[in-house]
C-alpha cells in the first residue's frame, strides 16, 4: 500500500536532483545578455557540468571494482545542503567577473555551476540506487520528481519574462558612434529568480530527512529485497508459472515475458515439468542496445542541444530563446509520466522515437550552423521562430520520455535493480561527457557558430 505523505516526500527528494542546473539553463536568455561569454555561455558551462560529472565517474569505478560502500543517507543529505549553499550563494554573486586567460569570465557563475553539478550529477549514482530500497510503486513518484527539477524553474522563469534589448548609440574610443544592445530588466531579477531556487531546494532537502527517518516503512522488506537480487531466475519462473492455464500446461503469455529476462525460455518436457534454458546472447544484445539508446539520448539532452540552442534561437529573437528554454524544460513533466501509460518493450519502436528525437537534435544544430541567418529569418521570422521552439519542445520531451522509459525497463527486467540502475546512471554521464567534450571546441575553438547583433535588423 502506498503511503500519500511518503509518495509526496519522494516527488519533492526527486525534484532536487537537477534543479540548480535547470535553474541556470532556463535563465540563460538573461546570463547571456549580460555576462561576457555571451551566446558561448551554455558551452561553458556543458564542459564544467561535465567535468564535474568525471568526479563522480571515478567514484563509479571505485564503488564497483574497490567494494568501497557508503552510508548513502547522510551522503545524499550532505550533498542537499551543500547544493542548497551554493544556490545562495549564486543568488548573491552571480555577476561577479574576472580577467583570465586576457579575457573576462564569469568566474562566480562557472565555480558555482560546478559545484552544483557534483550534487546533480551524483544524483544518477546515489539517488536512484537508494530508491531501489522502495517499493516499486514509489519509483514513478521519483520520476515525477525529477520532471519537476525542470518545470518548476521554467514555472518561475515563465513569470519573470525575459526583457528586451534597447539598441542605443555608444561613442567609441575613435570617435565613431555605434549602436549598443542593452538588456532591459524583467518583472523581477536573476537574484530574486535565484533565491526562490534557494527555497524550493532547501524545501526538497528537508522532505529527504523526513523520508528517510520517518518513512522507514515505505522501504521494501529486506528479506525480499535480498530474494530477488539472488534469485532471480526463481522470481520469473513463478510469473511463468502464474501464466500458465491448467488446461494447457507451458503455454506463456507473450506480452507478458520479460525481454531482459529472455535468457530463461520455458520448455515443457514429456512428463510435464517446465524447465527454464538460459539464451544469455539474446539479454545481452537487447540489454546494450538499451543503454546504447539511453547514452546517446543523454548525450543530446545533456550537452548537444544546450551548448548550441543559443546560436538556433537568439538569431530570430530573445523571445525565441525564452519560449525555447522553458517550454522544453515544461513538456519533461508529461513526458515523464507517459510511461505509466504507454509502455512499449519493442525495441523497435524504442529504435524510432531514438530517431526522431535525434532528427529534431539535427535540425537543431543546422538553425545553429546557419546563425546568424537560420532558415526564414529575413523571410518568415514567424514561422523560424515557430520552427526553432517546436524543435526543441519535441527534443525534449523525447528525451524525457526515452530516459524514464528506457531507465524503467531495465529497472524492472533486471534481477539486481540497484545495480541496473547504477549502470543506468554511469552510461547517462558518458553520454554527456562524450558530448560536450565534443560541442565545446565546436563552439570555443572552431568557431562555426556565429552570433547575431542584435541592433542589426
């Protein structure tokens, strides 16, 4: 039986895992318009997310080939508070520049971020490993967590608006005057926006604690816990033996057989017993094709289309970016939750919404290559800007949906779900370490994104 207060405590532990880092994308319209990296930010700060994520990927090796255990409670808490801090401390300091490398920085923001990313990206180790303890049921509940680490910052954003640029003229050192773009305010500012992140964080630490210490009984038995990782292949034959009719002995639903769990194929012998052969080629094959899926769906999600979203959308409008930011951040929420409902096992339609999503990622990146002309800037703003936001919004909820679909699957088809879900985890950092270190010379170094003056019409 599922506890309400338990099942609303984990909703709120879940929306802490990645909401300081989607605070700071969807704010990225107002940091780029006022911080000096400008439309290169978001690949900046993708390197130092995923630098952070190293960190944790070492911590990974460790754990699984050292046997080094940690308490996984006062660690998760620890890292609450401490990604609590540093929303704070970014609401007070976010603008602070500095001179390095003989360019400015936003020193402040880039420290802070990486900070922020070793508590979020420890989440995929540490949070949904301790989930395993749970009764399946709560699993959705963390899920739908996480979606609102997306929505809830793009709810705030959505309020504050994105202001505008004011084109003024701006007396060079020559003599020559020049219009200067200069961002107007939005209803409320970056340290307001930051400091209701700091609350919601704080909130979400405080639900953890009592999760943990009060809710002891939302946690499966042990003694069951302990069953179905060490007996796996006992748990499947009692589902195939409530599969089967008693008029017509070894007869298995289809949908019903775990395609992870296909290792084990029900054979009927002449005196009637079932008796279960091991196929390991076709669990293995179907079980790497998952992950394969999941990294390069993290990968787009993670890094690709944030480092270059800027360089598609800022070139139509500020507006474009805005509604691109937040409505992607807002269709995570459904698409998280779809998988309740719609639950397809075929690999091959997993296959086909894995390309449709990387289609609309291609297209992406095109509207980026074209900047600072994309496709119907001059001729059909309306309908670039149209273009450029549906992308994004159908990337994104894609990727959402993959993730929470495809992390669901081998949650529930593997015998050792802590595990499982581990390995889900560490490949969704891969993922987004291949990627940025891929976009970030692509924007920095190579420079085949280009930014539009906004004062140019």
């Amino acid at each position: 039986m599922v506890n309400v207060t338990a099942f609303l405590l984990v909703i709120m532990f879940g929306s802490s895992t990645w909401l300081t880092i989607n605070a700071i994308w969807v704010e990225l319209s107002l940091y780029t318009s006022r911080l000096p990296e400008g439309w290169s930010l978001p690949s900046y700060l993708s390197l130092i997310i995923q630098a952070a994520c190293l960190l944790t990927l070492i911590y990974s090796v460790g754990h699984r080939y050292t046997r080094f255990n940690t308490n996984k409670a006062p660690l998760i808490l620890s890292l609450l508070i401490f990604g609590s801090i540093c929303m704070l401390l970014l609401a007070l300091f976010w603008q602070e520049t500095f001179w390095l490398f003989n360019s400015e920085h936003s020193v402040a923001l880039i420290s802070l971020t990486f900070c922020m990313a070793l508590v979020c990206a420890s989440s995929n180790l540490f949070f949904m490993p301790y989930m395993a303890d749970f009764h399946n049921s709560y699993m959705s509940a963390y899920f739908l967590g996480m979606s609102f680490s997306s929505f809830i910052p793009s709810l705030f954003k959505l309020v504050q608006g994105v202001g505008k640029y004011n084109c003024v003229e701006h007396l060079l050192p020559n003599g020559t005057l020049q219009l200067k773009a200069i961002p107007t305010e939005p209803l409320f500012s970056i340290k307001i926006y930051n400091s209701l992140i700091f609350v919601w964080m704080s909130v979400a630490t405080l639900a953890f604690a009592i999760l943990h210490w009060k809710f002891e009984h939302a946690k499966e038995n042990k003694k069951v816990k302990e069953t179905k990782q060490i007996v796996g292949e006992n748990a499947f034959a009692e589902v195939v033996r409530e599969q089967i009719d008693e008029n017509n002995v070894g007869v298995v639903v289809a949908d019903e057989q775990s395609p992870l769990n296909s290792n084990n194929n029900v054979v009927k012998e002449n005196n009637g017993i079932i008796k279960l052969q091991n196929n390991n080629n076709g669990r293995g094959m179907r079980y790497w094709m998952l992950i394969l899926m999941l990294t390069l769906i993290s990968a787009q999600m993670n890094t690709i289309i944030p480092s270059i979203q800027s360089y598609a959308t800022l070139a139509y409008s500020m507006i474009t970016y805005h509604l691109a930011l937040t409505l992607s951040n807002i269709s995570h929420p459904p698409a998280n939750f779809l998988p309740i409902w719609c639950k397809p096992r075929s690999l091959s339609i997993i296959f086909i919404l894995t390309f449709i999503c990387t289609a609309s990622t291609i297209f992406i990146f095109i509207l980026a290559l074209q900047s600072p002309e994309p496709m119907l800037r001059n001729s059909f703003p309306f309908m670039g800007s149209l273009l450029s936001v549906s992308a994004s919004v159908l990337a994104g909820f894609l990727c959402s949906y993959l993730r929470t679909l495809i992390t669901g699957l081998v949650r529930s088809e593997q015998a050792n779900s802590e595990k499982a879900l581990f390995w889900c985890g560490f490949f969704m950092q891969i993922g987004s370490v291949i990627g940025a270190c891929a976009m970030f010379p692509l924007v920095n170094y190579y420079n085949i994104f280009k930014k539009r003056d906004p004062c140019i019409f």
